[in-house]
C-alpha cells in the first residue's frame, strides 16, 4: 500500500514534465505587490526566504508560494490543477538576499537541487525545502546548516504533506 501511495506522488510530480506539449516554457515572473501566497493569502514580500511559482495551462497568471515546500503541496495534492507548464523556485545559490531573493534568480523546479530538514527555517517558520542551482552550493549549505540534498524527481511526499516538524 506504501509502496502504491509512492508511485502516485511521484506520478503526480513527473506530470508538470508531461504537460508542456512544445516544450516552451512560459517565463518566470518577477514577484510584485499583486503576488499574493496561494496557501497563506499574504504578499510574498511578507516572507523571507526561497519562493515559488507554478504556471497552469491556459492562466496567464502562475500560483504564487511564499514557502517552497508549498509549490510542491501544491504539485502533490490530488485537488490541485494538474495541467502544470513550468515550476520556478527562488535559486539560493545565486541569491544574494535570503530575506528578499532578487529578480533574475528563479530556476526550473526540475533543475534544481534541494536540502531538506535543514536548521534554516522557511520565511512562515517551518520546515522548507531550499532550492540550489547546482549541488557543490547545496552540499556546502548542508555542511553549515544540516539537511540532505533531494532532486525534484525525490521529493519524500511525507516531508513535504506532513506537518512542520523541529529542523534536526
């Protein structure tokens, strides 16, 4: 039964990759007053932190996240759209604010390397699942802060639709 709920999760991840039929992906936005947290209905600018957005076929607006860990809620949860065309998640590595990541630093959710059950705190002070660009960044933040490196692909479904748990 475990094993049936596993392959659900992760059919519901790989399918954002299937759904793109040109193989364009629309580009990332840039976070303004109007970006609004689809989960916790405040401005992203409200939070600190690694952030996230998710485009749907056919709106021309994405979801917004103010946490990361919320985009992938939102990819795993079987009442959310599914039609996903591209997920963005804050580049950490490129990032020279955490508070406030700035324009231009947005990767591709199926790029990007994530530490997971870290010491570092989301901007909504849980667990969060923090994007880097490439894996030497993510590996050093583990060295300093805890956590483990997961690809997009090996997101546990129980870390991210679980309650917070204390960082260890």
């Amino acid at each position: 039964m475990r094993r049936r709920a596993v392959l659900i999760g992760l059919l519901s991840l790989t399918q954002c990759k299937l759904d793109r039929p040109d193989g364009a992906l629309p580009p990332p936005r840039e976070i303004t007053d109007a970006s609004i947290g689809q989960f916790c209905g405040m401005s992203l600018s409200e939070h600190a932190g690694p952030k996230g957005q998710i485009f749907v076929r056919d709106l021309p607006d994405p979801y917004w996240f103010a946490t990361v860990r919320d985009a992938f809620a939102f990819a795993m949860l079987p009442e959310m759209p599914k039609a996903i065309t591209a997920i963005y998640v804050s580049d950490m590595a490129r990032a020279r604010n955490w508070d406030q990541p700035e324009p231009g630093t947005w990767i591709e959710a199926h790029q990007a390397f994530f530490v997971i059950r870290s010491r570092r705190l989301s901007g909504m002070q849980t667990d969060e699942a923090i994007p880097f660009g490439d894996d030497a960044t993510a590996a050093r933040f583990t060295s300093a802060n805890g956590g483990r490196v997961v690809r997009f692909a090996d997101m546990p479904r129980d870390y991210i639709l679980t309650a917070a748990v204390e960082p260890q």
